[in-house]
C-alpha cells in the first residue's frame, strides 16, 4: 500500500522504482500505469567532448609569453561541445504493429478491445497508442494507453479498471436553466 502523503493506492515493484512496477491509485476510476524495469530505456545518454576554454588577453601582440599588464582586458572564450548526434533505436513498431500489439494486449488484460476507438502514432524513435473507451458510441476521457521503443518492448502502460455504470434517467434541464 502507497502512503496516503505519496498519493495512496497500492504498488507492486520497487518503492525506488528500480524495478518494474505497477501503481493503481484510489481515484474513483482505479487508475493504473505500469513502469517497466528502467534498463528498458537505456543511458540516455548523448556523447559530447567536453567545453574548450579559450584565454585571450588584450594589450599583448609580442607573443612573446609576457604577461598583459594589469589594466588590460583578458577575454575567455568558451567554444561549445561537439555532440553526436543519437541514433534512433532498432525495432521500434510501425503504427499498424503498434496497433495490433495494443489490441492483443488490452484483450490479454480482460479488457474488451471492441468497445474501445483506438489510435496510434509511431516515428523512428518510439510508437503509441491511446485506447478511447465508447459509451452509447460516443468516445469519452477514459483511455487506456501503451508505448513502445526499441525491438517493440513495452515501455510504459497506463488505464483504468472500474468500469462506467448506467445511473439511469435522471431529470435535466435546459441550458438557459443551467445558465441561470
């Protein structure tokens, strides 16, 4: 169980997150989201050379290693790192494949994968999808979502697991009413 002071609900997996995890928090919906093990992103690192200091002082054309006099003006610049530029990772899945994987995993989960509106994106460096739940065939806010990096791995999820109920007719009013 999650302390009420760090948001409440329950977690599985490292409290550090070190290791991959599960959280569900207590909202009305029983919202989820699963971290995978951290290796799974890399070092996200870029390798650059480090920043190169240049000394200039003023006053002094001689070149003869004598120092300017004190009154002079001494510039430094500093001449930025050369980054390389990254990669992007192998095996990220194309939109379509990201789209079945969701689907087959939604379905895996219990989820009913027909009453939801799918989208996905997918570029070279990671792909997703978010799952749009139907009530009475109109997309609503609940979504379940799902991305994906390098060699398809699973690199983050996210839902919910209660599930909207019919409260039946209920009176309303006009929108003048409403506005009043």
């Amino acid at each position: 169980e999650v302390p009420a002071e760090q948001g409440g609900g329950w977690m599985v997996g490292a409290a550090d997150y070190s290791t991959a995890n599960l959280n569900v928090s207590k909202d009305g919906l029983l919202s989820w989201w699963f971290n995978p093990d951290p290796s799974v992103w890399g070092s996200g690192t870029v390798t650059c050379a480090e920043p190169v200091e240049a000394v200039s002082e003023g006053g002094d054309d001689s070149g003869g290693g004598e120092t300017a006099p004190p009154d002079s003006v001494v510039d430094t610049i500093v001449i930025d790192p050369v980054c390389e530029e990254p990669a992007p990772p192998v095996g990220v899945p194309s939109q379509d494949e990201a789209l079945a994987k969701a689907r087959q995993l939604f379905a895996d989960l219990g989820y009913d994968v027909a009453a939801y509106e799918f989208e996905a994106y997918a570029d070279d460096w990671s792909a997703y999808v978010t799952a749009y739940l139907l009530i009475d065939g109109i997309r609503s806010p609940l979504t379940l979502s799902v991305g994906y990096g390098a060699e398809g791995v699973l690199t983050w999820a996210s839902g919910a697991l209660a599930t909207p109920q019919d409260a039946g007719a209920y009176p309303l009013v006009s929108v003048q009413a409403g506005i009043d």
